[in-house]
C-alpha cells in the first residue's frame, strides 16, 4: 500500500504519526495472532525505511518499542547521509 499509493498518501487506520517523533510512523495491520506495528520513516520523499516490528498486545504502545524505533531511525540517517 506504501508502495501504490505513496508513503504520504496512507493514512488512518493503516499508518499513524507516532507523536514527539518527528518523521516518526506506524504501520499498522490486523492479523490471526495479533495487530502488528511496523515502525519506519521516509527518506527523500518515496524511499522507505522500516526500523522495528512487533506484535502488539495492549491498548496502547509500549513506550520501549517506540524507544527502539527511535534509537534505529537516529542510525539509520547516520548511515543514509
């Protein structure tokens, strides 16, 4: 769906911004054993990055998995400059 339509023309329910973070998203998809989330961000404009995957099992989004994908978007950009 990224890849058809575009890294910014995808929104709610199937990506969210993750808030204090920016550049910052979630993919998000429903599955047999759970919601997945897939952390990632874009790089000049239609390149995308995917940082960190999880199954999620609570309400809210733990705030290690954000932590995590945050941590490897800092990287990632190190690496992509």
């Amino acid at each position: 769906m990224l890849l058809t339509y575009g890294p910014h023309n995808v929104r709610e329910p199937y990506v969210k911004p993750i808030k204090g973070y920016k550049k910052l998203f979630e993919l998000r998809a429903k599955g047999k054993s759970g919601i997945a989330r897939v952390f990632y961000f874009t790089f000049k404009e239609r390149k995308i990055i995917l940082l960190h995957g999880f199954v999620k099992k609570t309400d809210k989004t733990p705030a290690r998995e954000i932590e995590t994908a945050a941590k490897r978007m800092k990287e990632a950009m190190v690496w992509l400059r």
